[in-house]
C-alpha cells in the first residue's frame, strides 16, 4: 500500500526492501520513530525480523520479532517500541501526516479534518487531549436551512 522508500534507505538493516507498509503514507513520522528506537535497542549482530506493518482497528500495528536469541531486554525495547507505535498513531492523521484523531465511521480510522470524510472524531481519544483538533459539534452548516426555504409547518 504504502513503499516508504525513505525509511527503507534509512533503516536498509530493518527494513526489507521488497516490504509492502499495508499502512498509509502520514505514518512516516511514527514509524520513523519506531525503526529509530528498535535501531537503539537492537544488538548490532542482530537482526529484525520485520514480519507486517499494517492499520488495524484505525491505529498502526507492527509484527516484528529480533532474528535469533536476545536478552529479555531486548525483547521488552522491542515490545514497547511496537506499543508506542500504536499510540502514536492515533495522533496522527493516516493519509498526511498532520495531527489528527480515531473517527468512527463504519469503521475506525485516524484522520485529520481536511481527511476525515465529515466524520467526527471519537470520543474515546478526546480525553485528556490538548491537541488543535476539536471535534466539530452541532456548529454546522444546516441549521439556518428552514429559514430560506419556506417550509413552514403549518
Ligand atoms: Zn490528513
């Protein structure tokens, strides 16, 4: 869905060159940041065993596992590396990149407003936020339709 072809230049020990992100482009930042943290945590002899990259349930999801034996350390960098990934993607609208939130429409994805398709945002992910994202409310346009067009009620 998504090649990616910065990351894979930037991270060609991690990154198989012929991986398909099944993920949208504006999650380049995230997983900048997730390949970065697994560069850390991991040995220099070991390799990663990049199995998928994809959306799940509206956030990113990471199946990675470190090729051969590692200490638990190492294990344990790698899972929280995998769980910030997911949390910071919820912030992040998938299709660009720009802060954004989980909508539910359907199905759950994370957007911002100019790719959220009308939806509103989640009120799950509002808690807490002190993002520039509102969610658009009762606001809209509309409201004023019955005073124009005539349609009295009785
Ligand atoms: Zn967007």
């Amino acid at each position: 869905m998504t090649e990616f072809l910065n990351l894979k230049t930037k991270y060609p020990d991690l990154i198989p060159i012929r991986m398909d992100f099944e993920c949208g482009p504006g999650w380049e930042k995230v997983l900048d940041k997730y390949f970065g943290e697994v560069a850390a945590a991991l040995p220099s002899e070991t390799r990663l065993r990049l199995e998928r990259v994809y959306e799940k349930y509206g956030s990113l999801w990471v199946d990675a596992m470190p090729e051969g034996p590692v200490a638990n350390l190492v294990h344990l960098a790698l899972d929280k590396a995998e769980v910030l990934a997911d949390s910071r993607s919820y912030r992040y609208c998938e299709t660009c990149g720009e802060p954004g939130g989980l909508r539910d429409k359907h199905w759950l994805y994370v957007a911002c407003e100019a790719h959220a398709n009308g939806a509103p945002l989640s009120r799950q992910t509002n808690a807490g936020s002190n993002s520039t994202v509102l969610p658009t409310n009762m606001m809209g346009p509309g409201l004023g339709r019955c005073h124009t067009e005539g349609e009295t009620s009785d």
